[in-house]
C-alpha cells in the first residue's frame, strides 16, 4: 500500500467517523420533539439515520463513496453491538439487513407520496423495535399518531440528516 492509499483511506475513515456522529447525534431529534427513547428505538433511529445519510452521500459521490458508506455502516454495527449486549450479533445483522432495506424504501416514499403513513417506520421505532414484522397494519386509533409522527419528526428529521451530512 503506497503513501496515496493510505492517506485516502485514513480520509475515508474520517469521513465515515463523521456520518457515524451526525447519525448518532440525531437521535436527540425524537426526545427533542417529544418522543420516549429506549435503548432499542435508539438504535432503530440510529440506522434509520444511517440509511439518510447514506442515500444523499451516494447522490453526491456515486459509487466512489462505497469505502467510505461501507465502513460508515461497520461503525453502525459496531454500537448496535455495544448497545444491544444481550442480543445475538448475527439477529442484529439479520435486523440490521430488514432495516436497511426497508428504511431506504419508506424514507423515499414519505417525500413522493403525498398520502402515504409511514407506519412501519412508527412500529419499528416505537411499537416493535428491533425485531423483525412483516405486514403489520396499524389499528385506526393509531393512524392520528402515526401522521403526527410523520410530520412533527419524521420529515424534519430526514431534512436534518440532509442538510447536516451534505457538509461531508
């Protein structure tokens, strides 16, 4: 490995320490706007957090940003392990996995659909954290709450991860 490598990979590195920052500090975004926050929703926010900020670091790197996004999300894993010591690593990495994906899936539609509940994002973080649930349909006493959510935190948290992680 020659000088250059090691310099942009040490740049790399810094990079990911910064998204791995600005995700974990807006966890503070849910108890700031009025939100309970266990340990399991943290981390549910964390990764959410993760998934934005990786999406609008691709837009603007491409595919030259993948070192740094990958080794972003290993810092990710690393605290979920801290955080979560009495469970599996590998049910974190299934979890980790049914997260990334849906996270990215429902954080595009929130912004595109103008009619659209971001219920399984409310059940992840609030109703059934770090667990895996397919399907699952909120009752309609749920549905004000959920829109509240998504209002109130939801797209002002997506806003907040932008801005903050277009600096990197």
């Amino acid at each position: 490995m020659g000088i250059l490598d090691w310099l942009k990979g040490s740049n790399d590195a810094k990079k990911a320490q910064q998204m791995f920052e600005i995700a974990k500090n807006g966890i503070q975004f849910l108890p700031n706007s009025g939100y309970d926050v266990s340990v399991t929703c943290a981390v549910e926010v964390l990764v959410f957090n993760a998934v934005i900020i990786i999406n609008n670091y691709r837009v603007k790197y491409g595919e030259s940003g993948a070192t740094v996004c990958k080794e972003f999300l290993g810092l990710i894993r690393q605290q979920c392990y801290l955080w979560l010591t009495d469970i599996d690593q590998a049910y974190i990495n299934a979890i980790l996995l049914d997260r990334l994906i849906m996270y990215s899936r429902e954080s595009d539609i929130v912004f595109t659909e103008n009619n659209y509940i971001a219920s399984d994002i409310y059940i992840a973080f609030f109703k059934k954290p770090f667990t895996i649930f397919k399907n699952e349909v909120p009752s309609l006493h749920e549905l004000p709450a959920i829109s509240v959510f998504q209002l109130s935190c939801l797209k002002p948290l997506i806003k907040q991860m932008k801005k903050l992680s277009s600096s990197i």
